[in-house]
C-alpha cells in the first residue's frame, strides 16, 4: 500500500489503469482494483494458517477443500479475532455475546452473534469467491450494514428438526454403523427466508441471471455436522455424539480439522468454545 500510493497513477504493463478500488466482481483483472487482490492475499494466508493450504487455494466448488460456509465462518472469526484497532470494543462485544449465550434464547431478547460491518465481511468474501447472500439465514444474518455470525443454539430447529436433539439422537442412534445421512437436518425449506427480487433471465440465456446468487446445496456441509455435534453435546446426547463422532472419522478428517479449527478461533470464553472442546474430548482415541 506504501509503494502504491507513491503514485498518482498505476498502470499494467498494456497501459490500462489499475485503481485503487475498483470493482471487485470485474471480469477483466484490471478493473477489479488493487485493494481487491490485497484482501485476497490476506484472505488466502488467513485460510492456510487456520485450514490448510487446500483452503487458501479454493474457490467455490475446489475439490479437497472444506464447504464454502466453513470458509466464510473460519474467516468471519479469523477477522475479529486479529482486529486490534478496536480492542475495548471487541471485548465489550464478546461479553455480551458470551452473556447472552448462557441465556436460553426467547421472544424479545436482543439477537446474539459476533458481528462484522458489512463492508469488512465482503471484502474478505468477494475475491474469493464466497457469497454472503447465499448463507444468509442459515449461517449468517445481514441487517443494516451488519452481518452477524448465527450462535449454534439459533440454529437448533434447523439442524435438529422439530424434534430437536431428541429426535436426532433417536434416528443417529439407530444407525448401527451405517453411514449417517442426517435426514433429520433441514427438515424445513431453506427458501423460508425472506423473499428478495429475482434479476431477470437474459434473453436467449439459460433463464439464470449472471448476478443471480445460487441457492445452498440442500444436505448437510462439515460445519453443519460440527454444529450438529455441538447441539448433541449441548443436549447431553453423549451416547448419539459417540456414535456421529465414530462415523465422521470414518469418514474423513475434515469434520476434526474444522472442529479443532474454529476451537482455536471462537472467544476463549464463549460457550461455542465450551462446547467445542467438550465435544472433542468425547472423540474416540
């Protein structure tokens, strides 16, 4: 940044001018602006510290590379956690975060989560690809400039299903060592959401927009299963906890390298972190 504001001026090597915003969603690379590939960079590294390099390297869809919404989550944390320019602040929000979450959640009480302006969170998400709008409501909320990271507990109904960890540790439980499909999670439409305007097919085209974001895959991600795990430790299921544990190590090594991941990441007190530890000392050995 101190050798690019040197200049009045920066050009590529074809002469195009390269700004210093820009547009990140540019095609052309020259167009997207400097702070678009500063924000990557800073992105990639911050995903490869806590990741892996298969992480760092992704965009949408790469193949070896955890789910999008595990990237924006691991991000989202990486972010406040390394702001120190609002020190004060950020303490005041994670006690009040950890205040709330040692509450069970009713009507009227304020929304809980660890925030970021909006601004900030999509600088980091854009030039790698990530879609804020595609999470909203499942992982994330975006209101008034704000996006706020879902507590675990908020997606309970989600995850769960009516029946909630009972139900869920029922249907885990009688898996006998098949492989679990979690047909319990995501029992209700994820287009419950609130309805937005659609941009119109282009004429010609395939009937999809080129800005219109794709929905989520319907079916459970690595941090879904985490948060799932969190849920039945929560819920004192130990017996269906033992029993999901089991098949996701059967399954790969994602779903603990995520978990071990966001344990670094969560606020030392907050009762995510709690839960997460709690969760993996109950991993069989």
């Amino acid at each position: 940044m101190e050798l690019y504001s040197r200049y009045s001026k920066v050009e590529d090597a074809e002469g195009r001018e390269i700004e210093l915003g820009g547009n990140p969603e540019a095609p052309e690379p020259y167009k997207r602006g400097f702070l678009a590939y500063v924000w990557e960079t800073v992105g990639r590294i911050a995903l490869e510290q806590v990741l892996g390099t298969a992480e760092a390297r992704a965009r949408n869809g790469a193949a070896g590379a955890l789910e999008e919404d595990a990237r924006l989550t691991a991000l989202f944390l990486w972010t406040i956690q390394s702001t120190a320019t609002n020190g004060a602040d950020d303490e005041s929000d994670r006690k009040t975060e950890i205040e709330d979450e040692d509450e069970e959640a009713s009507a009227g009480k304020s929304k809980k989560g660890l925030t970021l302006v909006y601004d900030v969170a999509r600088r980091f998400a854009q030039p790698l690809g990530i879609h804020l709008d595609r999470w909203e409501n499942r992982i994330i909320v975006i209101e008034k400039g704000i996006v706020r990271l879902l507590p675990v507990t908020d997606r309970t109904e989600q995850l769960l299903g009516e029946d909630g960890a009972t139900g869920a540790a029922d249907l885990i439980e009688k898996t006998r060592n098949r492989p679990i499909n979690y047909e319990f999670a995501f029992a209700r439409e994820l287009d419950e959401r609130p309805s937005k305007p659609k941009a119109k097919p282009r004429k010609g085209g395939t009937g999809v927009a080129r800005d219109e974001v794709p929905a989520p895959k319907e079916g459970t991600t690595t941090l879904d299963r985490v948060h799932i795990a969190m849920l039945l430790q929560k819920s004192g299921k130990s017996n269906a906890l033992r029993t999901m544990l089991k098949s996701e190590i059967e399954r790969g090594a994602d779903f603990l390298r995520l978990a071990n991941a966001l344990s670094v990441l969560y606020p030392k007190e907050s009762e995510k972190k709690r839960l997460l530890d709690a969760m993996l000392l109950a991993v069989p050995r």
